[in-house]
C-alpha cells in the first residue's frame, strides 16, 4: 500500500472469548517475526501460528490467499476488496482472531483503493516499521494479524490520519440493536466509571444514574445524602457479538477498586458502594465467579451482588461527564487483578 500521493486516481464471525494470554501473545510475536522475513520464512510462520490455535483456540481458519496477506504481509490488488467502498453501519473485526478494531463512523473515501480508516478503537492496532524501512506497517494488537499501513498528515479528514487496510484482513459485524444486552455497575462515582467502560469497543451506550434504593426518582441531592438506599451506577448498553458479559465485569474490578466499603477514594458514603447489578441468573453468575477468582488472589472483595433494580437515569449535566469537560477520572484507574 503506497501514500495517497503516489496513487493515481486513487459475514461476521463469532466473536472470540476473553483476552488472550502472555504464552499466547509470545506466540504471536513469534509468528508476525517470521512473517517478516519473507516467503522464505513461510513454514516458521505457519508453525508459529498452529501453536497459537493450540494456546487459545480462538483464531479463524485462514485460506491460503488471506495466510498470504494477513501472515505474510501480503496486499490485495487495490478496488479488489468488498470492503473498500463499504459504508454500512457496523464494526470492522479482525478476520483472524475477531477482535473489534474500526467503528464504521471513522471509514472514509481516501479513492485509494482501500478500506481507509481515520481512527481505530484505543489499542486495538499496534505500529510498527514496515520492512521497507519507509512506511509504518499496522497489525492487530490482540493477534498480530497484518492490517495494511498508517500515513499521516495527507489531510483526507481533520484527523489527519489514514489507516490503509486489506479487505482481507477485517470481517464487518452489521449493527443491530435487537441484539444488545444491558449491564449495570456500580463502582464509586459515576463519571469515571462510565467514562472506561464507554470506551469499550461493542458498547453501543451508556447512562449514568441511581438505582438499588427505594425512592422513586431520586435527585443527585438526594442521593447525596445517602438516605435513599441508590448507588450511583452506569447501564452498559453493549452488542455481546463483540464483547461478552464477562469482559465487562473484568474491567469493571479492575476500574475501581473492589475492596472498599461504602466509599471510592475520596467519595464516601453508601452511594459509592460497590455493586453488580444482574439482569439474569447467568450475570449473576459470572460476576459472582470473578469475585471468587479475586478472593482466591487475597482480595477482600466487598462488591455486593444485587438483582436490577429500576434504574433512574441522572440529571443531564452528568452525562458523558469526561467526554463533555476534557477532564480524567481522579478516583478510576485501570490496574490488571485477574
């Protein structure tokens, strides 16, 4: 894939379970490194690869015309993509391991020839020096599956930056809202709770508000008081076809920290607790083996399991709080418990 400036003229799979691990990140570092190296390289790369399918067993099976591009930094024929004129509602994936990378909102017409993204989901593509040693090669964070190249300052959109994509290497998940599903935390204040979880890729919305009391439509100043019985919590609107339940609540523990009772760092009070609120049997579930699996590392979890309530959205100044000020959350902090 060459810049603009050289250039004249110019079905969704299922989703994969939870992260990866270390031994199988290796593997894939392994594998990209021996791609790397060329056609010579091609049975060290493929060798690397089967280890991988053995170490986590969520990567798609490839045919030898997408291993050529996505293994082997390979690239399509330009206009030869069904992706590169592509403007449906939805999320671009990774073709080998499912992992969201582009929203459809940041794809637009470079007339390069392929797909072309201004932005990607945060960490959900990782740089590196092309072997030409002029271009900037992007693959996927989570597989190391080659995506195509980055160039910037070529001024198509006010981002100012083009991600230069194989077809090959994405699979397109359609929007559907039939098929989302709700989640609600609590986790200390409300802000910066939903400010991390929103950034999650497949989380189609959130709404800050109380719930888990007894007064009917409570005010902040209510809540405040801690009389009401709420917690300050977040609905997560998300599309399971992209992240599970599962990963949600991960996070969740990892956003703010479970041990403390009644209060989040500076916030104190009963409307800070810690909570999950389960819309079914199987939520409650998962949340209750990850505070098990937590416990069993040494922590005191004081996260309270608690069927949904109803839940009154709060007042509009505390929607989308961080996106709105430009500020960071001062008491939510992502730190890896599991």
């Amino acid at each position: 894939m060459a810049p603009a400036a050289a250039l004249a003229g110019a079905g969704p799979r299922p989703r994969p379970g939870l992260a990866l691990t270390l031994a199988w990140l290796a593997l894939a570092s392994a594998a990209g490194a021996a791609a790397a190296a060329g056609p010579t390289a091609a049975g060290a790369a493929t060798t690397a690869r089967h280890a991988m399918a053995e170490c986590s067993m969520h990567l798609n099976e490839l045919t030898p015309a997408e291993a050529q591009i996505i293994l082997h930094k390979g690239t399509e024929p330009p206009f030869s993509g069904r992706f590169h004129d592509h403007f449906a509602d939805g999320t671009y994936v990774c073709r080998q391991c499912n992992a969201p990378l582009f929203a459809s909102s940041a794809k637009f017409r470079s007339g390069c020839g392929w797909p072309s993204f201004d932005a990607a989901f945060p960490g959900a593509v990782r740089q590196a020096p092309d072997a030409d040693g002029q271009r900037t090669e992007i693959l996927c964070a989570r597989c190391g599956a080659h995506l195509g190249h980055v160039f910037a300052g070529e001024g198509f959109t006010p981002r100012n930056l083009r991600h230069c994509v194989n077809s090959v290497s994405l699979d397109f998940v359609p929007a559907d809202p039939a098929a989302h599903r709700t989640a609600v935390f609590a986790g200390g204040c409300f802000w910066g709770v939903e400010h991390l979880l929103a950034a999650v890729p497949g989380v189609a919305a959130t709404t800050v508000g109380y719930t888990g009391g007894q007064t009917a439509d409570p005010t902040y100043r209510q809540v405040c008081t801690g009389r009401t019985g709420h917690a300050e919590a977040v609905r997560v609107v998300y599309d399971p076809r992209l992240v599970s339940y599962e990963e949600l609540c991960r996070l969740f523990f990892e956003i703010h920290d479970p041990t403390q009772r009644d209060r989040q760092g500076p916030d104190i009070g009963p409307q800070y607790r810690s909570a999950v609120f389960y819309q079914d049997e199987e939520q409650r579930q998962i949340a209750a083996r990850l505070i098990a699996a937590l416990r069993a590392r040494g922590l005191d979890v004081a996260t309270a399991l608690e069927p949904a309530a109803t839940f009154w959205p709060a007042e509009e100044y505390h929607q989308k709080y961080y996106e709105r000020t430009g500020e960071r959350p001062y008491c939510h902090l992502r730190v890896p418990r599991f």
